[in-house]
C-alpha cells in the first residue's frame, strides 16, 4: 500500500477511503458539467482562433503517422481513399461527443473501484522533481478536477475571443491615456495581457509593457506601412493583435486610424484621456472656444474650420518638426502672423512658449519634434 496523508474534513476528521472516492466524484462531476457549460453554442471563430502555439504543439502537429500509414494503405491497395474531410463544425460536435463518452468512462471506473483497488500504488516516487508516490485514489483526487479546471481557461478563451471581436475579423486600438499605469483603461490592461502581438511607438509600448505577454513590434516612420499591412493579414487569419497609442487613439492617432480602416473590415477604437484638453488647460481656452486638429490633418490638407475658434493642433507619432506643421499651416491659407503657444511635455512636465506661427516656421523654437504629448496652439 502506498503511505499518504490523509485528508481531512473539517468536522469530522480523516475521511474514509469511500468518503474521498465519492468526494472525487463529486468533483469530477462539477467540473464536468462547468467543462459542458463553457463549451455550450462553441462555434468555429471561438474553437480556433486566439491560440499562440508552443514547439511542443508544432511538434505535435507536425507528427503524422496516422496520415502516412494512410497513405500506405492506398499504395498497397488496402483502402480506397483517405476519409472525407469534416467541417470544423463537425470536428468541434465529434470532440465534444468524445470528451463525454470519455467522461463517462472515466466516472464509471472511478465508482466501480473497491477500497482494496483505491489502495494500490499508481505512480513511482520521482526524486527529480520530488513527485509523490501516489495510490489509484490519490491520482484519482489529483485529477478529478481537471475539467473544472480548463472549463474556468474556456469562458476566459471565449471572453477574450468576444472582446477582441475576433469573428468580426477586428484590430483593436487602444489608448493609454498619459503613459502612467493609472491613466492606462482597466479593459486595455486585461486585453494586452491576451493579445498574440501589440504594435506601437516605443512611448507608447513602454507604457503598456506591464501588462504585454507576447510579442512587440515597435512602430517607425520607416516600417508603418509594413506593420499595418502584417496586421491586416493576421487579424483575417485569426491572430488577436493590438495598437496602442498614449493619449485618446481619435486624437493623437487619427492618420492611423484611417489607413486601418482602409486594411481591415472593422476597427474597435477604446478610448482613453487624450492630450487636447490639458493641452487647453494649460493655455486656459475653454473646450467651446476651440477646435481640436491634428498634425496628420495639417499634412493632409483637411483641416477643420476654426470658425472664430482657436485650433489645437495635436502633434503625432513620427510627425516630424514643428517647423514642417507650421509650413502645412500656411501653405493651407493660416497666416504666418498668427499667435500662437507651443505646448510641450503634456505627459510628464508642461511648458508653453509664446510665438508666432512664423516664428515657429523660422526659428529653432520649430525644431522640436511634434510628439503626441505636444500641441500647438492657435489663437483666435
């Protein structure tokens, strides 16, 4: 017999070889019915999609006996042809079914063992890994929960596969509000640390890297167009991808909104604090007194109308200098004597320098990278 402690319960002291056998059950069986549960209406989408493979699933995948005997079989004249190729929602219905028939085989041996039987030795004493020696109940107890266990993995699968909206065939770009860890949405949090791979500037990676599990692509001026194309391709194929941006992805990351939009079926945009408020703040203008617009706009050629208002232009990743919006500015019909305050370093420590829209075309005050945490603004 093999020694073990035994368990206990709370009341009543060590239970009974029968008493855990039949505790066993009990969780095999709760686990069973919240494995049923979590794999209730399971769909194609939800079935195969989300996954990040290991090099022991690839070695797996990659292991075909069963095709190659096949094979054989045909060669020789043994059989006709190879079976007929199931839908993947025939496959997920046969798994199911297998999973229960297996289910109930399992249960079956568990009830029918004798005291005697639960007693046997099952596993050897492992000292590599100081694995227990362990009896038919003891193994019995140690994977009664298994189902439950993975049930509770299917409805988080299943969550994030609906979150990312993976059947829609989605990107989902995220804002990160001003970088620090509080400014960063719960929601986007929880969905980084599912995502297959995130893209975006190295700002804006570092300030989600506390929550990324997988793979990160950084965003350049030189690769953006390489990266959004890779995405489109992966998001048709399945994979859950994700752009992030600091502030509010509608603000600091219009252009790249768009290109999106014209790459893939839907774009699901989580907003977050942008810059353009604190960047009134700073330069005390009431919301209802201006217009917010963006360098990428600027460079477009499809600025809104200030109608009377003052315009917040809104710097942008790999924007470029100050001193190439400003040209935009003009070359759109803006006067070069437009007053006008530079605002910097809205995520960490503002300034705001008085200038002028030609100045900041001519001098070295221009020369400052319009970044996402910048703005500048023009009076009306």
């Amino acid at each position: 017999m093999v020694s073990h402690d035994l368990p206990t319960d709370a009341n009543d002291g060590p239970l009974t070889a029968t008493e855990r056998q039949r505790r066993a059950l009990r969780r095999l069986d709760d686990g069973h019915a919240a494995l049923r549960d979590a794999l209730a209406g399971l769909g194609e989408a939800e079935a195969f999609l989300g996954s990040r493979w290991s090099v022991w699933e690839v070695m797996q995948h990659l292991l075909t006996e069963n095709f190659v005997a096949a094979l054989e079989q045909i060669a020789s004249g043994e059989r006709e042809l190879l079976p007929a190729f199931d839908a993947r929602t025939d496959r997920i219905a046969q798994d199911v079914a297998r999973l229960e028939a297996n289910y109930q085989r399992f249960r079956a041996l568990i009830d029918g063992l004798s005291e005697a039987q639960l007693n046997r030795p099952a596993t050897p004493y492992n000292p590599e890994n100081n694995y227990p020696a362990l009896s038919l109940l003891d193994l019995i107890e140690r994977v009664s929960g298994h189902e439950g266990n993975h049930a509770r993995q299917v409805v988080e699968t299943r969550k994030y596969v609906a979150a990312f909206r993976a059947a829609e065939r989605a990107v989902t770009v995220a804002g990160l509000g001003t970088g620090g860890r509080e400014s960063v949405p719960v929601q986007v949090r929880e969905m980084l640390s599912n995502a297959d791979y995130v893209i975006g500037s190295p700002a804006a990676l570092a300030a989600a890297r506390p929550w990324i599990r997988a793979v990160e692509l950084p965003l350049q001026a030189d690769n953006r167009d390489e990266l959004l194309n890779r995405l489109a391709r992966d998001i048709r194929a399945g994979l859950w991808s994700m752009v992030v941006t600091l502030g509010d992805p509608a603000e600091s990351a219009a252009g790249l909104l768009t290109r999106l939009e014209s790459l893939v079926a839907g774009v699901s945009v989580i907003p977050a604090a942008g810059f353009y408020r604190l960047a009134l703040a700073q330069v005390g203008i009431s919301p209802l007194a201006a217009v917010c617009a963006s360098v990428e706009q600027a460079a477009a050629g499809s600025l809104p109308p200030p109608a009377g208002r003052s315009v917040v232009m809104l710097g942008a990743e790999a924007a470029g200098t100050w001193q190439t919006a400003a040209a935009a500015l003009v070359e759109s019909g803006i006067a070069g004597s437009v007053r006008a305050q530079l605002v910097t370093g809205l995520s960490a420590q503002p300034s705001v320098t008085a200038t002028s829209l030609r100045n900041v075309m001519a001098t070295d005050i221009g020369s400052v990278e319009a970044a996402v945490d910048a703005a500048l603004v023009l009076r009306a």
